[in-house]
C-alpha cells in the first residue's frame, strides 16, 4: 500500500502550495510522476484514487493544489490564471528534484482538462519532463468560448470583464460568479448535469472548496490557446487521452491538436465524455496512463 504524506512547496511569493506525497512500498530513489487538477478543481475531486494506482505501479506521486484552491494559500481564492498555475509548476518540479526519494532524471507529468492543456504547455517547454500524459486537455480556450457563447451575447460578456476590471482598479474585490449551476438565470462557467454532478461531488472539508471563481479567470480561459505547443514537444514522449462526447474540452480539437503532435506519440480513445476518464472510464485511463510512464520512466 502506498503511503501518503503532506508536502509544502514554497513559492518565492510567499505562497505554499499543498501537495500530497504518494511513495510506493519500494527503496527509492523513484520515478515520479507530478500530478494537478484542471479548471476550478481540487486534488479532492476524483483525483486521489488515480495518485494511489500511478503509485501502486511503482511511482512516487506529487499531487498539489494550485494557489487560491484547496489546501494551498494564496488570494484572491477561487482565482485562475494558467500561465502562473504553469510557472507554479515548474517550482513543484524543481522541488520534486531535491527530494531523496525522487528521481531527478526520471520526472513525469500528468494533466488532465485544463491541466492537460498546461501539460502541452510544460512538456514543449521544460525538457526536465520525461513524458507528458495529457488527458480530455483544453486545447483552445478561444474556440471553445466561441462554441460555448452565443455571437449575441460576447459583447455583453466583455462589457462585464471590463467592468470588473474597472472596478478593482479603483480598490473593488474580484468580482465572483458561480462556478456551476443549472439555473439560468445565474452566471456560470458549467451548466451541464455532468459537469455538476463532477463537482458537487467531491470529498473535501469544510470550507476547502466552495461553488465559486472570479470572472477574470473566464476571461483567462477565452485567450489561454496551450494546444498553440503541441508540436514543439517532441522528442519527449506524449500521450493523449480523448472522450468521443467531450463538451467541455471538445473531441475535435483534440483530435486536430494530436494530429499536429509529432513522435513519438501515441493516441487513446475511451468512449463518453469529459469526466468518464475519472469515473466510468477509471480503468481504462489510468491503465493507460501506468502503461506510458512504465514505457517512458523505465519503472519497473
């Protein structure tokens, strides 16, 4: 059974970043596989049980919380802003690297919605990372809003960035909004049964989690494009796991983008939609997933 521990990662900010220490049953040093969830989650949403099973297969895992969310520090809360949750995790990378029971050399990334676009981003740009697993990733945050708002409302929305900007500017808070809902008459960034379902029901204490984001971070979304590194990754190896009815991180994009990757690549195709990889097509991913850092972090 693999052990887990707490670890802080201290940012030269002044934030620390709460992660959880998977080491398996094994002398090390180990092959290691750093881990993040997507958009407005936290490792207690359907997470763990995958840490665990990477684990179990022989490697030490780091799963950390981005800032504002879950166990880590930082303010404003419920805030998103990928390129610092990418340069973030090049910190956790290079703390991972002074740890006796790590691997220096033999690190892995695992990302998954819009941590598998921040995958893309980190595995063409960081060459410390020996193969990058990016599952259901955010491809095109600006195509996707483009799908997701109706042409008639986009002028509407932007009028309420600026808006928000323009009172913070004068010594406001961020701005808020829901982060899913199925009432339409309250901003969201989800209304689907699935992407609610997801969410709501997640394990974490009280006051670790709350159904809120800052309308910056929607903002964010819409020009964060990670699928723009896809073929400046190689050599290093990647792997792409799509959903045939992903909505939230649509399948052709994802399909277009791996199209793009060069080798050495490989594609896996699990039926369902965007949160399936957690629940219904749990072993299907993660065998996945085990199978790759076995080939390419030469685990035992």
């Amino acid at each position: 059974m693999a052990q887990r521990s707490d670890e802080l990662i201290r940012l030269p900010d002044g934030t620390v970043l709460h992660a959880w220490l998977f080491l398996p049953d094994a002398p090390g040093p180990h092959p290691t596989i750093t881990m993040s969830h997507g958009f407005g989650g936290t490792k207690y949403h359907n997470i763990e049980p995958i840490a665990r099973e990477l684990a179990e297969a022989g490697f030490a895992i780091s799963l950390h919380d981005h800032r504002g969310f879950g166990d880590s520090t930082g303010t404003p809360r419920h805030d998103i802003d990928p390129h610092q949750q990418i340069e973030d995790w090049r910190r956790v990378i290079s703390h991972l690297q002074t740890l006796d029971t790590v691997d220096a050399d033999r690190i892995g990334l695992w990302g998954s919605s819009y941590s598998g676009g921040h995958a893309l981003v980190l595995g063409a740009t960081d060459r410390r990372i020996k193969a990058v697993y990016s599952q259901v990733p955010t491809i095109s945050g600006s195509e996707t809003s483009r799908r997701r708002v109706p042409p008639h409302l986009t002028r509407q929305l932007d009028e309420s960035f600026a808006a928000d900007e323009l009172a913070q500017a004068q010594g406001e808070p961020p701005a808020t909004q829901a982060f899913v809902s199925d009432n339409v008459s309250t901003t969201a960034s989800y209304r689907a049964t699935d992407a609610i379902d997801f969410y709501l029901g997640h394990s974490a204490p009280e006051g670790l989690w709350e159904n809120s984001v800052t309308v910056q971070s929607n903002r964010r979304f819409r020009s964060y494009d990670p699928g723009y590194w896809i073929d400046q990754i190689s050599p290093t190896p990647l792997m792409m796991l799509v959903a045939t009815h992903d909505t939230v991180a649509p399948t052709d994009l994802a399909f277009r983008a791996y199209e793009r990757a060069l080798e050495p690549k490989e594609l896996v195709v699990i039926p369902g939609g965007h949160f399936d990889p957690y629940l219904a097509g749990f072993d299907a991913s993660t065998s996945a997933a085990i199978r790759f850092f076995r080939t390419h972090l030469h685990a035992r």
